[in-house]
C-alpha cells in the first residue's frame, strides 16, 4: 500500500484495499462514502441562532424542530412587539418572520428592526400566506432578505437560512461578527 501522511495510505482506494486485504472489511459489508466540498449541514449550521416569530404555536413549533435537527439554535415569540424586543435581547443570526401578526404587521417590524444598529447583522426571512407580487415586494422593501410563502418546502428552510446570513454578512461584513456558514 503506497504511503501517504504519517505511514498511512495515500488515498482512499489504497485504505479501501489494504482494508479488505486485512481482513477488517469483508466484500459482503456495504460501505457508503458521502463525499462533500462543504461541511455536513448540521455543522454548517451549529450554533447559528434563528428567532421565528409567528401567531401560529404548530407552525413555530414545527419549524423550531426541523431546525434543531439540522443544528440551529431557535428561539420563537408568537407576537411582533413581543418578537421585537427579543431580537434586539438575542440579536439571532436570522429572523424568520409572519407578516400577519396579532399586534403589529412583520413589514412594520422588520422596518422597524432595520433602524436598529444592534440587529443589522440579523438576516430576514418572511414567511407567509400572503404570496401577491405586491406583498412580496413590501417585505422586500421593509428589508426582508428572503420571502417564502406558506405552504413552502420544509426541508428547504436551512438552506435559505444558511444563504440569507451569508448574503447578509457580504452586506454587512464589519456590523457584527458572523459565524462561518458554509
């Protein structure tokens, strides 16, 4: 077996081969590689902080376990004032947001939120029922990086996350340090 760092094989068929040839790995075993240019997702995602703010218990509460399992960190508020106030406490890395709250709209929250120096880094995704062209673009205009309209794919959700901080980060490189995402 050709050496490579430290004695060892110097790639991947050769460890294969003298593997078998050992006697560790038998022909009959299934071997599955997975071979990725990026880390797995739930390191991509470890530690990343996400507050989803919405009127809707079932839904936070299945979007903060679809998150956790892919490694974020989630806080939820069921109102917008309430959902304000703790995304200036947080300050999460993203702000999944309903645009129809119970006591304040989330494009008045989101402009609001804009102001806020504290908070700039924070990147914004809407999610709602409301799907119009014009609706889309008042998120965009209050400052949304992102709007996706319910019933939206599921196990997509990480992933616009993960390009939502990282495009807000190329925005905002010197606001507020974020963690490496991918």
């Amino acid at each position: 077996m050709a050496g490579g760092r430290n004695g060892n094989a110097s790639n991947f068929a050769d460890l294969l081969s003298g593997e078998r040839s050992a006697g560790r790995l038998s022909p009959e075993r299934h071997l599955t590689v997975v071979v990725w240019d990026e880390a797995p997702c739930d390191l991509r995602t470890m530690g990343l902080h996400v507050l989803v703010v919405d009127d809707e218990p079932d839904f936070v509460e299945l979007v903060a376990h679809t998150l956790q399992a892919k490694g974020f960190e989630v806080s939820s508020s069921l109102g917008g004032m309430d959902g304000m106030d703790k995304a200036v406490r947080l300050r999460p890395d993203a702000l999944l947001l309903d645009v129809m709250l119970p006591d304040l709209d989330g494009f008045t929250v989101c402009e609001i939120l804009r102001r806020q120096p504290a908070v700039s880094h924070m990147a914004v995704l809407m999610l709602t029922c409301l799907g119009g062209t014009i609706s889309r673009m008042n998120g965009i205009d209050a400052g949304a990086d992102d709007y996706l309209t319910k019933p939206f794919q599921l196990p997509t959700l990480p992933d616009r996350i993960r390009t939502a901080v990282r495009q807000r980060a190329r925005i905002l490189p010197l606001a507020h340090p974020v963690r490496n995402v991918g």
